[in-house]
C-alpha cells in the first residue's frame, strides 16, 4: 500500500503543476485589434497575479504530501473539488484530474473492512 500511495501522490502533484505550468503559457484569450487576430495567456494579460489562484492547487495537494495523514488528504480533497466547481467556467477543470487523484489517495488510505467467516 504504501508503493501504491506514494506513486498517487507523484501523480497528484505533477497533474497540479502541468495544470498551473500549461494555463501560465498557452493562449487563454484570443481578440481582434485592428483587423488583426491576437492571442495571450493568463500571464500576459493579468500580469503576476494571474500567479495568486494558479499556485492555490499544487499547494494544495502538497500539503498532505507533507503530512501524510487521512484527515488532511480528505479535507485537501474537498478544498479543491470546490475551487474546481467555483472556477468551473475559467481554471478550475483544469484541476479536475488533479482532484480525482487526490479522490484516489485518500480513498486509497482508507483501510478496508474484512469480514470475519
């Protein structure tokens, strides 16, 4: 288990930064100035704090990387299923992955109940 926790918990983490990674550079806006079609990404047009909500996930999920107990992992996981459906219409599908793997890892941690025969 522990093998299997810690390969979910690799994955979890690079699902959060390819996200932030791939929303800082890749057109995300795309307009017409003069006739001509112009595109930009988040980091173009909103300067730094684009930095603010995109850091917010793989934060996220390396705090119960960090501290590796359920309680954690399970709140870490409903923090960030609800920053996916709050920015739903902007970032937050792009999490969508990453949450599901943080789904994964807590359920993964969950000890399963035998039956006695």
């Amino acid at each position: 288990m522990p093998g299997r926790l810690t390969a979910v918990s690799f994955c979890l983490a690079l699902a959060a930064l390819a996200a932030s990674a791939l929303l800082l550079v890749l057109p995300a806006y795309s307009g017409s100035i003069g006739g001509q079609a112009r595109q930009a990404s988040l980091l173009d047009v909103n300067g730094s704090w684009a930095l603010v909500p995109l850091s917010f996930p793989p934060v996220l999920v390396l705090i119960p990387l960090a501290f590796p107990k359920r309680a954690l992992r399970v709140s870490a996981c409903v923090v960030l299923f609800a920053f996916v459906v709050a920015g739903g219409f902007t970032i937050g599908l792009f999490y969508l992955p990453a949450a599901v793997l943080l789904l994964l890892a807590a359920v993964l941690d969950l000890p399963l109940k035998t039956q006695a025969s």
